[in-house]
C-alpha cells in the first residue's frame, strides 16, 4: 500500500504500509519523512513520535547556524527543496587531511539534530572547485550524537559521491537503490562486486583530492587509506565474498 504525505508517495525502505484484516497500518519509520521525530524507548518500551522542528522555524536559525558552522571551515548553509523532499547543504573548506575533514564533517552534522529534514549533504571545496559531496542521514548523526554509534560506524554509513563528469549531483539526495542480495558461497557475486567497485571509487576520489591539495600529510592520508581498507574487508566478509 502506498503513503503519501501533501499528495507526494513516502518512500518505502523497509517495511511498507499494509492493510491487515480491515485496518490500515502505516510503520513509524514513514513519518521521518514528513518531518516528525520518530524516538525509541528501550528502557520504557515505547515509542515518541512529535513535530518538534517545523520548517518555517528552522529556516529562521539558518543565519545563526551559519555563523556556527564557520567554526568547523563550513558556511553556506542551505535549506534545498527538490523532487526528493528537503535536505540541507553546508560548504566544507576542504583541509587537505581526511581526517580533519571528517572531524568537521561530524561538527556539521549536529544541524541535523533539530532540523526537519533527513539528510545532510556536504559539498568539500577548495580554491571554489567541489570535489565531492558526503550525505549524512538524520538518523545516523542522533545515534552517533547519542554515543550509540561509533565514530567510525558512523563515518562509514556516509555516502561519498566524487564530483566527476560519471556522476550526476544535481540531486544528490536521490534515494538510492538497494545493494544485490549477496549469493553465499560464490565469493565472486555482484554484491561483492559492488562493494570492491564502491571502495574502489572512493580510494580513488581520496588520491585524487590529496593530489589536488597543497596542504596534504601524508600521515592522516595513510591512516584514511587504511581504514577504507579495512572497511572494505570487513563488508567483504560480512557478505560472505
């Protein structure tokens, strides 16, 4: 059964609407997509769901939000509508070490604690030139913010897009398609290609931006190289590759 909210079809990512012996009903993850804040309780075994972020309200500490930004070498920051629902957009100063990058990427990524969107996306530049863009979830940054995601579980389900003539950014909030299924056993199904291809790209974009930078080290280049590595591995196990 499809949702809709405003007249605009709620994408389905997990489980979708159903209607079950004459009721409808509608999984609380949809309603992130409206703006609501959808919270769950472990220790209290419920579920609080609230409108606390309107987007008129947000859109008036913008300005404020900017000036906090440019603590982190960001600015520049936007609230974007599209086909695909609101997002918001900050301009990140690229430092020339991934690992500062990253760190300001994470500063960053509190807007979305009180925003109504779900996503954040990160346009690195240097010298007026995008490199590439990193989306970060709504969801992501609470459970990180909340100390319950790691900071390198949380780096790693951002979305890295280089800015390259093979990719278009013009809505870099697109959703994107489901991975294949992995095919156990084979080591040498698509999903393992996907996952080798993906590393791949973002090694690739991470020396083309080192090369770029007049400010790189080495030493913070090695160790982001390293972890992409190991985070490649670890995918590549988990999927039976």
């Amino acid at each position: 059964m499809k949702v809709l909210f405003g007249g605009k079809e709620l994408q389905v990512e997990d489980v979708p609407g159903v209607i079950q012996d004459g009721r409808t009903l509608v999984p609380l993850y949809l309603l992130k997509q409206t703006g609501a804040s959808v919270t769950w309780d472990p220790d209290k075994y419920a579920v609080d769901v609230s409108f606390p972020n309107k987007i008129e309200d947000f859109t008036a500490t913008i300005p404020a939000l900017n000036e906090q930004a440019k603590a982190y070498a960001a600015k520049n920051i936007q609230l974007i509508y599209n086909e695909y629902g609101p997002y918001v957009k900050a301009e990140l100063e690229q430092a020339g070490d991934s690992n500062t990058d990253n760190d300001h990427i994470i500063a960053v990524s509190q807007l979305l604690l009180h925003s109504p969107v779900e996503e954040l996306i990160v346009e690195t530049v240097h010298n007026h030139q995008v490199f590439g863009i990193t989306a970060v979830k709504r969801l992501d940054a609470e459970q990180f913010h909340q100390k319950k995601l790691s900071e390198y579980d949380f780096i790693r389900r951002w979305r890295f897009q280089p800015n390259n003539s093979a990719i278009d950014l013009t809505a870099p909030n697109r959703p994107q398609p489901s991975p294949p299924q992995p095919t156990v056993g084979t080591g040498i199904g698509p999903a393992c290609q996907q996952i080798t291809a993906n590393y791949n790209a973002q090694m690739l974009e991470a020396v083309n931006t080192y090369n770029a930078s007049v400010t790189s080290h080495s030493s913070g280049f090695d160790e982001y190289l390293s972890k992409l590595q190991q985070s490649m591995e670890v995918a590549l196990k988990e999927n039976h590759c």
